[in-house]
C-alpha cells in the first residue's frame, strides 16, 4: 500500500510543474451494501451463510486538480455492517457484526470537461469497534473489537458526475458510485461470534475480506480554478 501511494503523490507532484491547480472541497455522504467475505465461512453450507448488510459514512474531502487529472484524499466516519443467517438444527438465526470505522481513501480522479469522472485508488479503514448481535438462536449482543485487526486496507475504483448547480457559483453537485474490496485480513468473527483465527475450529486459516458497492452524494467547492480547465 505504501507504494501505491508513493507513486499517487510523486505522479501529482510530477504534473503541478506543467499545469494550473484547482482545488476541490467536498462534503459528502455514502450509503453502501457492505460484506466481509471469509472463506470458512462460505465453505460452511446452510449453517453459516452472508446476508445483505448495509452501512453508511459521511465526511470532507479536500482534492488538487490539474486540468482533467486530480488526486484526492478524504476523512469518513461510518459503519461497514457485516450480516449472516442460517440454520441450526432446524432453529433460523440471523446475526450482524457493525463495525465503526475511520476511514481515509486516497485516489486518482480523471474528469472530462461535462463532469464525468473516474477514479481509484487505496483506503485505509480503522476499526474504532466492533460490535456482534445475534437473534433467534441464543439470543446474545457482545463487544468483538479484540477479534478484528485494528485496521486494514482496500482497494477502491469509483465513476459518478460533478456539475455545477449554478454558473456563476463554484459549487457543484456530486454524484457517484464506489466500489471497494479488501487488500489486507481484516481478521474477525463468523457467523456464531467465534474468532476466525481459533485453530481448533477452523485448522486451515482464511483472510476475511471486506466489501463494498455504495452510492455517493454531495456537494463540491472549488477554489481558483478556470471554467475551461474545471472539468465541468
């Protein structure tokens, strides 16, 4: 990951000398479908088996563009819920795992001059807590922040639109969506609360990956950039 981003920064750095800088302020929000993928878990039938999970974050984000590139780097908080349902002796359950997390994507954007962009890049996410709920079979709600890695890592590409509410104001309406999956273990609990690393339940270890597809909404403002050279 360090890599990446050396190469995000030294990219920019390497453009600026040849090109006007915009910046770009954003305030914004993202409601996500969100998973975490284990393959013990998968390979466990009916017993254990994903649910759809939903989470959503909100924060700023602060971009440089350079005519029709830019780099971009924001601050999130939010939630990145992961579900599971199955069957245990005839008895259903289901269970959730919500995690709290900081979230800080950093990511190359390319926008033509109508708005429409594409981007990609890396995302750190720490997990501030973690918290398991079960319903139905033994009912139990307990904290398993121990269980997680404190932080983990992914990589992300994204497409959307930014266009200008009003000519005459630099500030435009966002819309996109962001596609994420997990480069580093973000370790964990399956489905019953139990840790994914116990070796005595599951002998052959598996990464556990998180996911995501959500939708972006906000607003940008952009500061001492040329209408012809904004990408709007």
């Amino acid at each position: 990951m360090k890599s990446i981003i050396f190469t995000l920064l030294f990219t920019t750095i390497s453009i600026s000398f040849t090109a006007q800088i915009g910046l770009d302020i954003t305030a914004k929000g993202q409601f996500n479908s969100t998973w975490m993928f284990n393959q013990n878990i998968s390979d466990d039938g009916a017993e254990q088996d994903y649910a759809p999970g939903w989470g959503s974050h909100y924060g700023l984000g602060l971009g440089m563009r350079l005519g029709f590139f830019g780099i971009g780097l924001e601050t999130n908080f939010g939630k990145h819920n992961a579900a599971y349902s199955g069957v245990i002796a005839n008895q259903d359950y289901a269970s959730t795992v919500a995690l709290s997390t900081f979230q800080l994507p950093l990511f190359l954007r390319f926008q033509n001059k109508g708005g429409v962009y594409f981007e990609m890049g890396v995302q750190y996410n720490r997990i501030r807590k973690a918290l398991y709920t079960r319903e139905n079979l033994f009912p139990v709600s307990s904290d398993v922040s121990g269980d997680y890695a404190k932080s983990y890592s992914t990589a992300l590409i994204g497409f959307g639109i930014n266009r200008k509410i009003l000519k005459s104001v630099p500030l435009g309406f966002v819309f996109g969506v962001r596609l994420q999956y997990g480069i580093k273990d973000a370790r964990g609990v399956d489905a019953y609360g139990l840790p994914l690393d116990n070796s005595l339940i599951y002998p052959n270890y598996a990464k556990t990956r998180a996911a995501s597809a959500g939708i972006n909404i906000g607003l940008m403002y952009t500061i001492d950039t040329k209408e012809k050279e904004s990408g709007y």
